[in-house]
C-alpha cells in the first residue's frame, strides 16, 4: 500500500455513516489523483509563483488511470443501496 493510502474500510465507513445515520448526500471529492505536469512541477514559466504538484494517494482512481481498492469498495457500496436510480457500470480495466 502506498504512503498515505487510503483504507477501503474506513472509507466505507465514513460514507455509510453518512448516508445512513444522517441520511446525508456523499460526495466522492478527490476521485483521482494526479499532479499538474503542465507546469512541469515548478514554477508557471514566466518567472511568477511556484506551482505545487501534489498527489492524493488516497484517490479511488490512480494517476495513471488504474482502479484502485478504493474503488471497488466505493463501487460495491452503491451498488448495494437498495434503490439506487443509477447502479455502478462495469469496472473498467488497468492500463496494460
């Protein structure tokens, strides 16, 4: 597991906890994780502020496009609500 992943479990938690204890709207923010390559991990390239990249290990979706653990946790989660208006669509493969 990567530095800073996230555990599928507690993940799962935390939305069922809020989707049936306080019968809230979930929101998966950080759905992939990705840097900003177009700045080239620096600055802007006119001489202005520094540009931070930054990954979030803990996304459903990695950098390159892979499912992750994550993923398939948040996908069989909806997937069981009963009622759910739009079920999960197949799991996409990896990159090769």
């Amino acid at each position: 597991k990567a530095p800073g992943a996230a555990n599928p479990s507690q993940v799962i938690d935390n939305i069922n906890h809020m989707f049936v204890h306080w019968n809230a709207s979930f929101n998966i923010y950080m759905i992939y994780g990705g840097t900003n390559f177009g700045f080239m991990a620096g600055a802007d390239g006119n001489g202005g502020a520094p540009s931070t990249t930054s990954y979030d290990y803990g996304a459903a979706i990695a950098e390159n496009g892979d499912i992750t653990p994550v993923y398939l946790a948040i996908r069989s989660y909806i997937q069981n609500i009963s009622g759910w208006e739009q079920p999960p669509l197949a799991i996409p493969s990896n990159n090769p």
